[in-house]
C-alpha cells in the first residue's frame, strides 16, 4: 500500500503563499484602519468648530440695535485672546452675551452664566470687522486641533487641524441693515420693552 501524504516542499510552499497573503492583507487593513481614525478625529475637529459656529449665528441672529451705551458691542481682539459682546432678545427681554476666546478654549457668557461651548481643543478664534461702513460684517475663523497638545505627534496627526471660516452680517449694526430689517429690528425692541 502506497502512503498519501504531503511532501515538506508542498508544505513550505503553502506556509509562504499564506504569509505573503497574510501581509498584504495587513497591509490593506491597516491602511484603511489608519485612514479611518485620521477621518475620525479630522470630523471631530470640523464638529466642534460648527457647534461654536452655530452658536455665534443663532446669538447674531437676535442681535439688536443697541438702545444704550451698556448695550453697545464690543470686539477685542488679541495674540490669542479675543471676545464679543453685544445685546440680544431672548423671550422678550433685553440681554447682553459674550463670546471670549481664553486657554483654547471659546465661552459664550449670558447674563453671568459662563460656559464653554465645545470641549475640543480650538487652537485660534479670530474675529475681524468689516471697514466699510456700508457693508458691516464680522469675520469669524475658528481652527480647531484636539491633538494639539499630544508630546508624541505624528505627522499625519498634524493634518486633523480643521479651520472654518464664516462671514456674518450682525444685526447691531444700524448703518447696515435693510429697511425690511430695520422694522422687525424695532419690532423686536418694541416686543422687548424698550
């Protein structure tokens, strides 16, 4: 009787097809794995930057020609640091907001009651006015990079850093508001008790 069986060439044969296939798939699966996480972080940076963005157009939305010197609006803008505040209508009532940048971190301040708006780390928020006095808009770039901090960066982490950029027109500003504006901005006031 003849035995059947496999020779240790067969055998050798099998163990390096299987290698090479083992590595290739590797290789696949953790270029996909690492463009996944780079995706992650780069839309958890993007998510954090809209939720402050969010923020600032919904307050600027109920903005309101200051009626006295207290509720005129103030922009301050520093090395990195920068603030603005000004009057809204929030339920009928007049209340001043402020927004500041300090320590990476971006507040949105009502009536004393001080929060961050988002937790992820915001590497610069730098607000810019318009000079035009026929066209005033503030100019918002928020750049946030959570990884910031991280002592053992790679480079490909470098590139998560994501910067958003928005131009909004505030309804503070008098000069620059349409007439359709202008009535429901005194309807607004007339509606807050002023």
């Amino acid at each position: 009787m003849k035995k059947h069986g496999f020779t240790m060439i067969e055998v050798m044969v099998v163990v390096i097809a299987v290698s090479l296939l083992s590595g290739v798939i590797y290789k696949l699966m953790s270029g996909t794995f690492s463009q996944f996480t780079k995706s992650q972080a780069k839309l958890t940076n993007l998510r954090s930057a809209s939720v402050i963005l969010e923020h600032l157009k919904n307050d600027l939305r109920l903005a309101v020609v200051p009626a006295s010197e207290d509720e005129k609006p103030e922009i301050v803008t520093a090395a990195g640091a920068a603030s603005l505040k000004f009057c809204i209508i929030d339920k009928n009532v007049r209340k001043i907001v402020k927004y500041s940048f300090d320590d990476g971190t971006v507040y949105r301040d009502l009536e004393g009651k001080k929060r961050a708006i988002s937790l992820a780390k915001v590497a610069d928020f730098i607000i810019e006015k318009s000079d035009d006095p026929a066209n005033q808009f503030l100019g918002f770039r928020i750049i946030v990079d959570k990884d910031a901090e991280l002592d053992n960066r790679s480079e490909s982490s470098k590139g998560n850093k994501v910067e958003v950029k928005a131009y909004l027109y505030p309804r503070f500003n008098a000069a620059a508001l349409s007439d359709e504006e202008k009535y429901w901005n005194l309807a607004r006031q007339a509606a807050g008790g002023s």
